[in-house]
C-alpha cells in the first residue's frame, strides 16, 4: 500500500500542476464558493479552540443561529486544515492542502477496497488510479464537498471485511468511517448510505439477518463511535424545521451531454475529430471516465469467451463491411459524414482513413479472438462464493448511480430527494461520483481478468495501462488564477478590540447582480477572519429570507430604513469600505453619512476604511 500511496501522491504532483506547486498563492477557481470553503475552514479552526459546543453558531447571517449548517461545514477537513491555519494563518494554503491530499487518499482508499474484494495488487493499483484521478472526481478539487469523498471506499472495504468474517471490529471500524466522512462531506455521506445499501442488499438478500447479532457486533464502541453523527445531524435537522431551508426539485435535469463530455487533451482532440466539440460546451459537468477506463470496467462483465468470440466476430465483420464500404464511396462519391442531431457521428474525408480502420479490423478479425484469452471466469469469482464477487456488487452501484444521476424522464431523483440528506444536494449529477468508484473497482477486475494469465509480464502490462490511463486523463497545465486573503487594515483594527460588536459592512452590490453581490458578501465575510465578530454577511447554500430584504435595504446604505432596520435588528457598527464605491460614488455617500450624524459616529479610521457606531436618535 505505501507504493501505491507514493504513485498517487506523485501523479497529482504532476496532474495538478501548477497547482501542485504553488499552492499557497493560487486556485483553481476565483469564485464566492472558494471563497466560502476557505472561511468555513477558518471558522473550524477558530470554534474548535474558542467555542467547540456551539460550532454551528458561526459569525455569519446574524442574528440567525447553527449558520454553518446553511452549507457543508467541513469540520473532518479541519484535522488538516487546522493546524496548518494556526501555523501559518493561511488560508489558500490549507484550501489547496485538502483538495491535493484527497486525490491521494482516494486512490489508496479504492486500492484498499479493490484489494479487500479480491482484485490482485495490479488490478488495485487501476482502481485506484481511476478514482482519484479520472475527469468527472479529479476536475472537482476545486470543490470541497465534492473532492473529498476519500472515506467512502475505506468504508466500503470495512464493511466487506466484516461481512466476509463477521469481526465485530470490522463493523465498528466501518462506523467510525462512516463518522469520518459525514464531518468531512455530506455529499460523500450519503453516497456512503447508497452504496452500503447496495453491498448489504447484495451479500446479504434471502440470508437471515441476524438483527440481534449485528447489534451486538456494534457494541457500546459502535454506539458511541455514531454517536457525532447523530450530534452533527441535528443543527441541520433543526435548520430545516425552523427556516425551511429545503432545496425544491426545480431543473433538476443534466444535459445529455454531460455523460461525454471531458476537457481533457485527448477528449478534446477526439471530439474535435469528431466533429463534435460542442459537446464541452453544452455540458453541465465533466462526466466522462474516460473510454480506456469503461473498456477495462466491460472487460469485468464480459460473457464468456465463447460468446465473446461469437460477439466479436459480428462487430469485427460488420466494421470491415462499413469501413470497405465507406472507402469505397468516398473514392466514388466523395466524403461520408453521418449526422445525429447537430453532432457528426461518422466523418470519412479520406478513403485512406476508412482503408486503415479496414486493414485493422481485418487484423483483428483473424488474430485477436485466437490470442486474446480471457479468463472464462475472474480469479476473483474463482476463489470466492459468487455473493463475494464484486463485479456485480459494483455493477449495481454504478446502475443505481447513474439512474440517480441522469436527467428526466427516466432519472430516479425525484423519488428521493425528499429524504433527509439528500435534500442537500444541489444536483444528482453529482451521483456520478459514486458511479466512478463503482466503474474504478469494475475497472481493476476487468484488468485482472484481462492479464490472467500473463505471469510475470503484468507488471509491465499495469505500467502500460496505468501510463495510458494518465495520458488519457491529463489536462495540466491546469488553469490557476493567483489568491490571497487581504485583511483591510480597518477589520484588523476590529480584530484589537475587546467589545462583542455586532457588524456590517458595506457597499453591497445590488442582489440582482448576483455575481458581484455574492463575491462581495464572501470577501466580507473573510474579512471577519480577522475578528470574528457577528455579521450580518452570508453566503450559503440557503439564504434567509431576512437577509434577502435587508442587503437590498443596503445598497442604499445610509438611508432612513437601512439604518432603522439594522438598529432594529441589534447591528452595532458599520464598516465603510471607501475604496470598494464605484468611481464618483463615494462623495455622495460621504454626504449622506454626514447628514445622518445622529445615528452614525465615526470610531475609527484606517487606511480606506470606516467604522460607525450606530445610535438610534
């Protein structure tokens, strides 16, 4: 395992560059998102010394209460983030810490799931190269609740541990797991719940369950190992009663296109020659594997040889007949092109193309079903009971997964997204995550059942595939924009007082400009890193819909409501933020102010910044 780690850890040095190597200065994405995961983490980090029993009731969106449970809190992430914000008070640093670092437990944790349902040591090595670093999971680490689902497969292996010898520690182990990543990501915690159902209902459905045996196997350490669980669900069940902060249905759709769509070099050139480049376009995600990887995955679920040959003869004889045909035509006719809709699907511009694709089906026709064996049956399902066979385990896992994922009319999100947990989740799209680890661990037993019985040369063969699956995937340079918190001396200054203010800051951006509006209330809210006081800022997954009136009410900041209301509300001091006006604004702004000296007195002045104590007259 610990060479397999050292692959991992090199591969997303070098997948990931530049990120990988400026990763205190830079990000992947400039967005209010980023700028909400990098202060969750400091807020983690700040309430675990300062007020660890009421964590939930971050500074933001005053004066609601358990307001890091508007979104994911990301407190398992802190046990790396932590130490590196109090060392070093940077937060871009612990942001990109996380993300590299779960590319790397990814691969190891599907490695160690491989290995624990019976693949070989080559087989584990693509599974886990395919979970950590193909498009749909890699092209997310830019997305904090998404990239760091690495506990699942460690989880998954537990459990297959503990049902192939019933050790209760397997199952208390696979609870503490599943703890983990509930703290590290919902997302990955409800994935966690779909594919336990799929392995307990696989292994276990027309057995006697043994109810009152699995509960002692959980024992009091199990009891007590879910127990945060249960405690770290409550705010958000809470939430959800009190505010109604419940996503509807709405578009819940993903183009078609999505399912092939990918960035990667070798994608984009494919789909350039095929005339279909729209494809990235128009996609709503990156959710391609990768078509080595789906070739490994189907080599798992193939028929027996027998019928495989009987298969592949057809495919080969009908590729011949279409390839001949079609150079034929272009020497007589000129170009083929075959259309679906607006995408070429079979573009022929030259006869020699389409004489090549000939020759190597002929190649193929005669040769590959002579000297391509495979194993009639996997090692795995040879030395296992066929309840152990992870081939259609994972099979159903990937099934459900995309009937999960897809779109309407025949997508299964609708029939669950009222349930609790999965509410949360924005788009099933996003299922596809759990489809790739089920395609990872399809993808190491096809490769094993492919080099069966190739003795010592699988080694290379693992090498060969392993570069090829790289080469596949990779699109560094990866587009990096420089970042940096920057503090305005004005909130430091805040920070250096010891009064339990209540704040906030202004100018907002109208709500109708929603990209300006949302990063200005996110740089706000960084700015309290510096302080920790209350603020009336937010951004989340949900808004109150107090909040909504009230920063409108404060884009005309000083006026008779805005100030009314934010008296009203507890707000104690305004920040004034002069240099962040449009160009010719502030004066007018500045004569406001002035005009209303009996609510507003200036504390202090620093740098571009002002702070106004309010007092109703």
């Amino acid at each position: 395992m610990t060479r397999a780690a050292l692959l991992y850890a090199a591969l997303t040095l070098v997948l990931a560059y530049p990120l990988s190597i400026r990763p205190a200065t830079t990000v992947l994405s400039d967005s209010p998102d980023t700028n909400l995961e990098m202060w969750a983490l400091a807020w983690d980090a700040h309430a675990l010394v300062q007020q660890p029993l009421s964590i939930f009731d971050a500074n933001i969106y005053y004066p609601e209460r358990r307001t890091l449970a508007y979104s994911e809190n990301f407190l398992g992430s802190a046990i790396v983030a932590a130490p590196i914000i109090w060392l070093t008070g940077n937060l871009v640093l612990a942001l990109n810490a996380i993300s590299l670092l779960s590319c790397v437990l990814c691969g190891v944790g599907a490695y160690v799931l491989a290995k624990r349902v019976g693949i070989g040591e080559s087989g584990a090595v693509i599974a886990g190269l395919v979970f950590a670093f193909s498009p749909p999971r890699f092209l997310r680490i830019d997305q904090l609740h998404l990239t760091t689902i690495q506990w699942v497969p460690f989880a998954l292996a537990w459990l297959h541990a503990y049902l192939d010898h019933g050790r209760p520690r397997d199952l208390r182990m696979f609870v503490g797991l599943f703890t983990l990543q509930a703290f590290t990501s919902g997302h990955g915690a409800v994935f966690l719940v779909v594919a336990s159902a799929i392995v307990l209902a696989c292994r276990c459905l027309g057995e006697p369950l043994h109810a009152r045996q699995r509960l002692d196997d959980v024992g009091i350490a199990g009891v007590v190992l879910f127990a945060p669980t249960l405690l770290l669900a409550m705010p958000y069940a809470r939430v959800q009663a009190e505010m109604g902060l419940r996503r509807p249905l709405g578009n819940w759709g993903v183009p078609i296109e999505s399912f092939v769509a990918s960035p990667t070099h070798v994608h984009a050139w494919l789909l350039a020659h095929l005339h279909a480049s729209g494809v990235n376009d128009s996609a709503g995600a990156y959710l391609f594997p990768g078509a080595l990887t789906l070739i490994l995955a189907l080599c798992a679920v193939a028929p027996r040889m027998s019928r495989l040959n009987a298969a592949s003869r057809v495919v080969l004889d009908a590729t011949l007949v279409g390839a001949v045909g079609a150079a034929l035509y272009r020497v007589a006719v000129g170009p083929v092109r075959l259309r679906l809709g607006a995408y070429t699907v079979l573009s022929v511009r030259e006869a020699s193309h389409a004489w090549l694709v000939a020759a190597f089906a002929l190649i193929a026709r005669i040769g590959l079903a002579r000297t391509l064996r495979l194993d009639p049956r996997t090692r795995i399902a040879a030395r296992l009971p066929d309840r152990r066979n992870p081939v259609p385990i994972y099979c159903v896992v990937v099934a459900v997964s995309v009937w999960i994922a897809i779109g309407p009319p025949l997508g299964a999100w609708p029939l669950l997204y009222r349930l609790p947990g999965f509410n949360f989740i924005r788009v099933p799209s996003r299922f596809m995550l759990l489809a790739v680890l089920g395609i990872a661990v399809l993808a190491g037993a096809g490769f094993e059942r492919l080099t069966a019985r190739v003795g010592s040369a699988r080694p290379l063969l693992t090498a060969i595939a392993g570069g090829l699956l790289v080469a596949e995937w990779a699109v560094m340079p990866l587009a990096i924009v420089p970042a940096r918190v920057e503090v305005p001396a004005i909130d430091r200054w805040i920070g250096s007082q010891t009064a339990a203010w209540v704040i906030a800051e202004v100018p907002l951006a109208s709500p109708r400009n929603l990209g300006k509006s949302e990063r200005r209330h996110t740089t706000y809210m960084l700015h309290s890193t510096a302080h920790w006081r209350k603020t009336v800022e937010g951004y989340s997954g949900f808004r109150p819909k107090l909040h909504e009136w009230l920063y409108e009410e404060l884009t005309a900041f000083p006026d008779d409501v805005s100030l009314r209301d934010l008296a009203a509300l507890g707000v104690t001091h305004v920040v004034v933020h002069m240099d962040e006006y449009d160009a010719g604004e502030w004066p007018e702004v500045s004569r406001r102010i002035g005009a209303y000296g009996r609510w507003l007195h200036l504390e202090h002045e620093e740098g571009a910044g002002r702070i106004y104590s309010i007092h109703a007259p």
